[in-house]
C-alpha cells in the first residue's frame, strides 16, 4: 500500500495517508484525501497512477507542494513505483 507522508504542516505532527485510490488532497472535506489547515488550498493536489507509477500534480496551490522538501514544478513529478 503506498503512503503519503505529510510532514511540513507547521503546528502539526506529521502523518501518513494510503494513496493506493488515487484522488484529490485537499482541505475541501469533500477531497479524498482532506487535510484541515490553513496552508492547505482548497484542491491543493491531485494523486493518480500512471502504469506503475504513481504522479503528483500541484493544481496551482497557493502554496505549493513539495516533495522530499523540494517543491514541485508543473505539470507532475512521479512519487514512486508500485509493485
């Protein structure tokens, strides 16, 4: 099961969500994935595979998304492999 790992929310522990569906991350409760602070747009970013990859793509966030700390450039960067 591929996961997530959130951990640059400041006042927020770090957590880790199942990303195996695919979808929106965002702080729309109606998001797939809804994360609950103020850094977090509204539809912040969408996960979906892409043969045996899976690809994260910024929908324009205000600000932004990284991945292992570096932010990510438009249009997607590949998460990992699934096997």
């Amino acid at each position: 099961m591929p996961l997530l790992r959130i951990l640059d929310l400041p006042g927020r522990a770090s957590f880790e969500i199942d990303i195996s569906d695919g979808g929106i991350v965002g702080r729309d409760l109606q998001s797939r994935y809804p994360i609950e602070h103020p850094t977090v747009s509204r539809q912040h970013a969408q996960i979906h595979k892409n043969g045996i990859n899976l690809v994260l793509v910024d929908l324009n966030s205000a600000n932004g998304t990284k991945i292992n700390g570096k932010k990510i450039l438009p249009p997607q960067r590949r998460l990992n492999s699934i096997k």
